[in-house]
C-alpha cells in the first residue's frame, strides 16, 4: 500500500474508534449527560483519560526539544504540578460537590455577585477558545504536512474537517463521551510516544538499559538548578509556580475540572485527581528522556540538529514511514483529547452561565454547533496572519488571563468582606495590565525576568483590588463557620 494510503487508511480507523464509542456513550443522552456525564463515571477512567486531556500536541512536539535549552529541568514544574493537584483535590474539589455545580463560576456569583460571576466566566471562554485554538492550529499545520498536502487538499478544508469530527463525536454524549474518548486516546498517545523512543533507542544500536544509562549520563539531563536566583529555571520558582499553575489551570479551570466532575463521588473524585497529578511527572519524563535521545541520534548521525520544535519533526522527516504513522498518531491523540474537551467545556459555559439556560437542549445543541464553527474561524485567522511573534503574543495574553481567576477565588474563598460587585470588571481588567507594566519595569531597572511567577503577582494584584473594593460584613446566605459556598444570591 502506497504510504500516504496506509497514513489515511490509519486516521480513518483512528476515528472509527472514536465514533464507535461516542455512539456507545450517547444513547438516551439529555443535557446533564453533555455537561456532567450523570454523575457516573468510573473515577480510574477519569483519570486515565485525564494524563492524556492534559498533554496537548503541542506538548508532543515541544517537550523533547525543551532538553535544548533548559536541560531536564522542566520536571521541578512537575513537582510543583502533583503538589497542586492534591490542594485542589482537597480544597477545591469538596466546594465544588457541595454546591452541587455545573460550572465551577457559579460560586462566584453565590459569594461575590452576578458580575463576579460573569467576568470570571468571560476570562475563561477569551482565554480558552485562544488557547486550544492555537494548540490545534499547530496541530492542523502538522497533519496537513505529513498527511494532506500530498492530496492537494487546502489547509482550511483540513481543519474544517478535524474540527467537523470532534463535533460529530461529541454533540450527542458531550463529557460522558469524552471520559470513554480520552482513555482510548491516552493509550494510543502513550503506545505512540513508547514505540517512537523505542525507535530511536534500535536505530542507534542500544538496548533499553543502554538508552537508561545514556539518558541518566547526559549533561542535558540536569533537574535541578539551586544556585542561581536569577534564573527562570531556579528550583523555587519552577517548583511555586507549578503549583499556583496546577491551582489555577487545573482547579480554576472549567475544562479541566468539567470530568472530574463527573465522578459518582468526591471521595472518587479526589482519587481521580492525586492519581493523574501523580502520572505528570514519568509522563513528562518520558517526552523528556526522548529530547536527550533525538539529540544523540542527530549527534550519531553527524546532523545538526533542529532547535526546539523542530527536533522530533525533524526525526520523523528522516525516519521511516512507521515512525510518521507513529508520530501522527500521537499528535491526533493529544490533540484531539485536549481540544474536546475545551469545546465541550466553552459549550457548557454558554449555556449555563452566559444565557443562563442549562436545561434547554436545543440551545446547547446550536451553540456546541457554533462554538465549533467559531473555533473553525479563529484557526483560519492564526494562519492569515502567520505570524510566529504573534502566536507567542497570544500565549502570553491567555497567560495573563489566568490571573484574575485566581484572584476572585482567592478572595471568595478566603475572605468574609462583602465586595461591591459593579466594579469587579474594571479591576479585574486592569491587574494584567498593571502585570505587564510591573514585569517591562522590572527587566529595566533590576535586568529581572518574571518567569511563571508572574501568575502568582497577577493573582496577587487582583486580591488586592477586591480587598479595596471590599468592606466588612457578612455575606448574605453565609453561616457560621462556613466562609466558602456561600454569598450573595445572584
């Protein structure tokens, strides 16, 4: 079979998976089934499918490369990342099941105000629908290179259809599909991922213990970096941040919280989170691992090898046509398990906190439909402008928005004082913005870069404009000892 037909004939049965699951998943499915799966998913499926939700492609593509430039010291993140998902399994996750929520923002408008509420929800459909569109839109680039561009077929039509068949698995079942999808998606990504190292491991004349004691040899395997302050990959740093970005892009998120939510119970639940925050750090040692073999191979081989992303890209082009299928396949599984779910999570957002109608399920059937037609629309607009400058631009703005969902939360979780809700907005606008200025300042005066960190200052000026909003009272529908779950009624 020519090599591009076997590569079709892969993706093809590759959805056919997906399809046959989503049809198993979405009999007799209603609304509560989209949003919250009724309630009765296995918590080891939910995280399983997790591990996989949360390594985007562009995870697949740019952790082997990071070995580059910063060594293995990525996994202090890592460290910081399994400490985050036990807070948020410990406090986060207990309020979330009490309240008995759909969306996770609906306790800001119980605790602060409707406003509260609607600003937080707002941040996240901005930074979410920017994000994974810029996530897939690497990822279509990529499948249009290795699978597409062969046939002639146009780049708008490749994503068009990707996204056209993330639609078609999920408009019936929603999160209750994505539970079953994700599992088989995080075995294909990891059998991917394995072989491929496996791959390079054979094409280099090793063993497996060989590769091990080659890995654990290399200079570009240093973890730790604990004597220099300055550096953006200083232990502290790395490691704080990890878990303030755990708290907040895992916690505060309701793409990501949405399934785990889905369990039968929080003791579930928690499981669920400890499990897959735990899996993080082998997970990401193996994309790791991989970075410091490709660059041997490209040393063995006398090549000089690509920076960054392009260094597993450019061990493909090299390799066999088993290697490319491998590396599709993984890229598909990561891609697709990420982007989902983001679309199921902006859907229920709509929904339930934009227009306020989580029982109406031809409005959450049109605006799944719609959400996937404007994700369609913000891809087709990364690609006009192509502008590599400008996609770091966008990382850096959804970076920032991220920041004034922790500061709401902070605020409504540890603080009594009753906010005055009409300004919220305002103040929340202009924390990324004081941010920004703060970090160009400190580059200038003291050469220092904020790294991560920057979450936590975010968060921090966001507190602090709540706390001067704020005055002393209780909030009304609170009971004694009880200062989180509670508040205004919106």
């Amino acid at each position: 079979m020519h090599p591009i037909m076997w590569m079709i004939t892969v993706v093809l049965g590759y959805f056919a998976l997906l399809f046959a699951v989503s049809r198993w998943t979405g009999r007799r499915a209603t609304n509560r089934t989209f949003y919250r799966a009724d309630r009765q998913s296995p918590w080891f499926m939910v995280a399983f499918g997790m591990v996989g939700a949360s390594i985007s492609g562009i995870t697949f593509v740019s952790v082997p490369g990071m070995v580059q430039t910063t060594q293995m010291t990525y996994l202090q993140t890592c460290m910081g990342f399994a400490l985050g998902y036990v807070v948020v399994a410990f406090v986060l996750l207990p309020l979330y099941y009490r309240l008995d929520m759909t969306s996770i923002y609906g306790f800001l408008g119980r605790r602060l105000g409707t406003r509260s509420h609607r600003t937080a929800s707002s941040f996240f459909l901005l930074s979410k629908m920017t994000g994974a569109a810029v996530r897939f839109y690497v990822v279509c680039v990529i499948l249009q290179r290795f699978v597409f561009a062969p046939f002639g077929v146009p780049f708008a039509v490749t994503v068009a259809g990707m996204v056209a068949l993330i639609w078609l698995y999920t408009r019936q079942g929603g999160i209750k599909t994505l539970v079953w999808t994700d599992s088989l998606q995080t075995a294909c990504l990891f059998a991917a991922l394995l072989l491929i190292i496996y791959k390079v491991v054979t094409d280099m004349g090793m063993t497996v213990s060989d590769a091990v004691g080659a890995v654990s040899g290399s200079e570009l395997s240093r973890v730790f970096v604990l004597d220099d302050w300055v550096s953006k990959q200083n232990f502290w740093k790395q490691f704080v941040s990890g878990v303030f970005i755990t708290i907040v892009m895992t916690g505060l998120d309701q793409d990501m919280m949405q399934k785990n939510l889905t369990c039968k119970s929080l003791r579930g639940a928690q499981k669920d989170m400890c499990t897959y925050g735990l899996a993080f750090l082998p997970a990401n040692l193996l994309f790791l691992s991989l970075g410091v073999l490709l660059s041997m191979w490209y040393q063995q081989q006398g090549i000089s090898p690509a920076a960054g992303d392009g260094l597993l890209p450019g061990y493909v082009q090299m390799s066999s046509e088993t290697v490319v299928v491998l590396f599709v396949v993984g890229i598909m599984a990561a891609s697709f398990s990420s982007a989902d779910s983001a679309l199921a999570s902006l859907t229920t957002i709509f929904c339930v906190d934009i227009f306020r109608r989580e029982h109406d399920e031809r409005l959450r059937r049109r605006t799944h439909l719609w959400v996937c037609a404007v994700f369609v629309l913000f891809i087709l607009l990364f690609d006009a402008l192509n502008s590599t400058s400008l996609i770091d631009a966008i990382y850096i703005l959804v970076g920032y928005t991220y920041g004034p969902l922790l500061g709401l939360f902070a605020f409504g979780l540890f603080s009594r004082r009753v906010v005055n809700d009409r300004l919220v907005p305002y103040f929340c606008v202009a924390a990324p913005f004081a941010c920004y200025g703060l970090d160009w300042l400190a580059q200038g005066l003291w050469n220092y870069y904020f790294g991560y960190e920057l979450l936590m200052l975010n968060g921090l000026l966001t507190f602090a404009g709540l706390w001067l909003l704020s005055r002393q009272g209780e909030p009304s529908g609170c009971s004694q000892g009880e200062p989180s779950g509670c508040g205004q009624a919106e």
